[in-house]
C-alpha cells in the first residue's frame, strides 16, 4: 500500500489523537468519552497495519471500548465503534465461520446503536450494511484476501499478482468506507469536547 499525503496525514491526526486519549487517561480512567476517543483512534490506525498488527491493535480499541462501556453501557457512540471494531475484525478473519461470530456482534453493538440514537443516519446504514457484510466477506477472501494473510505467500503468475492487487484495492475500500465512519465519529467527538463555554451574560 502506498500512502498519499492524505493517508499521512490521517495517520498523524490519529496518532496524536491515541496518544492524547492515552495521557487523559492516566489523569481520569473513568472518562468514558475519552475511552471511546482512544479505541476510535486505535480502529483508524489499525488501517495502516499488517494484518498480525491490525488485529492486535483492534484487540486493544475493544478493550477500551468495552471498559468505555462498563462506565456509561447506553453510550451509542461507543456502541457503534464497537460494532466497526468487530465488523474489521471479522474481515481480518480468514475463516467464514470464526468471521461470522465477529459480524453477528457487530450487527448486535449496531443494532444496540440504533436503539440508543434511532434518529442518527450513520448507525442506521452501518446496522444496513453490517446485513451484507458476511457476503462481501466471502468476496473478498474468495478473491485471495485470506492468501495475503499467510506468511510466505508469492503470486507466480501475472494473473494472481492481478487477484492480489484487486483483493487489496476492494480491502483497502471496505477499510475506507469504515475507517471514514469512525473518522466522522471521532471528530464530532473531538468537536464537541472542544467548543468553548458560552460567554458571560
């Protein structure tokens, strides 16, 4: 994967964004919006890995944003990323049936989302999408994603470099429509937690 200055750039903000939600958290553990920053910014990261790296790094955003979810469990932003955390990782995952158990928690934190903010346009088409996700799944693996994912893998022939190279575009897409979603999220959160107080009357 060739990174633009685009992709540079987003890496850099969500770095920085990680290491902020890191230095919150020695100060305040029980913040949970904070905790749902850090394991948002961990998703988008995760995009910029190897696969072994991806899931590790997916691992730890689950882990925080389960913890965000023990201290505020009607929290649907948290609801949502965890619901993205999953969907990625099933993706990551070669096996159909081991993936299929990542999507039906996805569809499930998705569908909590939806419960929690009926009205927001985003957790309704990611609960949609999340429907259709096992059979892009398939796809994708079904293409040569889930060679990729072994060590040692070389295409021979000019014609499975091609799959390779097609297999890692339609990655990189579904991993952009997600990593995008988060980034939304991420930002009205920063957004929010940033606006400055009201001036005196």
């Amino acid at each position: 994967m060739e990174f633009t200055q685009e992709d540079f750039d987003r890496l850099l903000l969500f770095e920085h964004a990680r290491k902020t939600a890191e230095a919150k958290y020695a100060e305040n553990p029980l913040d949970a919006d904070n905790l749902t920053k850090w394991g948002g910014a961990l998703i988008e990261l995760s995009a910029f890995q190897n696969p072994s790296d991806s899931k590790a790094m997916i691992d730890d955003a689950l882990s925080k944003l389960e913890e965000a979810l023990l201290l505020n469990p009607t929290k649907h932003d948290t609801l949502w990323c965890l619901g993205n955390a999953h969907t990625s990782y099933a993706f990551l995952t070669p096996d159909t049936t081991e993936a299929m158990g990542y999507f039906d928690k996805a569809h499930e934190y998705f569908q909590k989302a939806v419960d929690e903010d009926p009205e927001n346009e985003l957790y309704k088409k990611s609960l949609e999408v999340a429907v259709k996700a096992p059979e892009l799944h398939k796809e994708i693996h079904k293409n040569g994603l889930g060679q990729m994912n072994n060590a040692g893998f070389s295409a021979t022939s000019k014609g499975r470099e091609s799959k390779k190279q097609k297999s890692n575009d339609l990655k990189y897409d579904v991993f952009g429509w997600i990593i995008l979603a988060v980034g939304i999220v991420a930002w009205v959160g920063m957004a929010k937690s940033n606006i400055p107080p009201p001036p005196p009357r």
